[in-house]
C-alpha cells in the first residue's frame, strides 16, 4: 500500500522468543496503530501512537508493547510469543483523529505471524 | 456494548448480477460509519465514509446507505465484476473516543 510499509510480510517463530514486527510510512502522518485480525473477530486494537514516544493502548495490548521513536517508524513487540498471538498483524496510519472526517486512515498489507 | 455486526457471513453470486451486504450497529453516540474492502492478503481499503447526516455515499459501482434511526447500513454492489470477490467490512465510530469498532466482514466470492 502506497506510504506505508510493514515487515516483515511473514514469520514463524518459536513460544517463548522475543518477536518486533515493523510499521514504516512516508506519509508523515501524525497517528498509527496497530491491530490484529483473526477469524470471527474484526480487527481489534493493541496500541496506538500519537506522535513520537506518545504511546497508548487499545483493547487487547496484553503482551505486546510498542515504540515510537521517529515519526515514520511504530514498532510493535510480542514481548514473549505465545500460540494465541499468531494472527495477520496490520500496522494504520492517520493524517487526524477517528473522530473526525478522516480519508486518511490506510492500512498497511499485514503481516502474518505463526507462533509455533 | 459497542457492537457491529455485519449479514451475510458469505456470499455466493455470478459475475454481472447485484447483490447488497447488512450492517447493523450498536454504536453510541454515533460518529460515521466506513465501509472497507479486503481482498485476500491485503490490508482493508477504504470505499465509502458518511457522518450522520448522509444517508447514501457512491464510490464507483459500490453505493452505502445509512439509517441512522435504525442503526443500519448497507453496500449495494451493482454489475459486479470477478475482482469484487473480497471481504467487505462495516467500521463504526463513536463520538468523543479514537476508537473504530470493526464488524467481522461479508466475505463475497463472485464466480464467471
């Protein structure tokens, strides 16, 4: 998608390790997210930034936390992954608010994560 | 609660016909309503956003409606094309929160 990144597209990894997956954007954008997808849920919210180290989190951050040290650049980590955070991993960027009209909001291709 | 809840699941039809997809939500006090698409492996793209005050919203041959009265909404798809076959997501969000509530999706498969 144009103007926004994430990587990397798909990773296995063992229950038990450290796993960062990475949100990059040229679009300059104030506000991102991160969501994760499963079958029978919508996407659901983990963490959101809204601006650089300016972190919050959204419904279901246990276990993941996230970095905002440059404007391009949110970093999402599963702090110890385990079999229930695999899931399709999708990074979003916002040039406003949700409140607001906002034809900003795009998301990233998703990464596919499997905790093994 | 907040909730969107989005019929059919999943929908069968053949190339050129029309067909129209439900959402309905629990959302309070309502902001505007999106429709998304995603096609297999990608992220959601945005079709249509409409506010309260909007009660249809065309983009291309995808047409929304908004009943605010009743809390419903719906994507007309007119002629549609084997490139439609994707998930259509209903997003809802609520006033005064930087939160969007997501409905699981209408998976549509069109076949020649």
């Amino acid at each position: 998608d144009a103007g926004i990144t994430q990587s990397p597209r798909h990773k296995v990894t063992e229950t038990g390790t450290p796993v960062t997956l990475r949100c990059h954007q040229t679009e300059n954008h104030r506000y991102m997210y991160w969501y994760r997808q499963d079958p029978g849920h919508g996407l659901r919210l983990i963490h959101y930034s809204y601006g650089v180290k300016d972190t919050d989190k959204g419904e279901v951050s246990d276990g993941y936390s996230v970095s905002r040290s440059k404007t391009e650049d949110f970093l999402l980590t599963l702090e110890s992954a385990t079999s229930s955070q695999t899931s399709v991993y999708f990074c979003a960027i916002s040039d406003s608010p949700t409140t607001v009209l906002d034809y900003g909001y795009t998301f990233g291709s998703g990464t596919r994560l499997t905790v093994v | 609660k907040n909730q969107v809840e989005q019929s059919p699941q999943s929908l069968i039809i053949l190339e050129g016909k029309n067909c129209t997809l439900q959402c309905n939500y629990t959302v309070s006090p309502f902001s505007n309503l999106r429709w998304y698409k995603q096609d297999t492996g990608r992220g959601p793209v945005s079709l249509t956003i409409m506010t309260f005050s909007e009660n249809t919203k065309s983009n291309g041959r995808y047409t929304a409606t908004l009943d605010a009265d009743t809390k419903q909404s719906s994507l007309h798809i007119t002629a549609s094309q084997l490139s439609d076959s994707a998930s259509y997501i209903c997003v809802v969000s609520a006033r005064n929160t930087d939160k969007l509530i997501f409905g699981t999706g209408t998976r549509l498969q069109v076949f020649p």
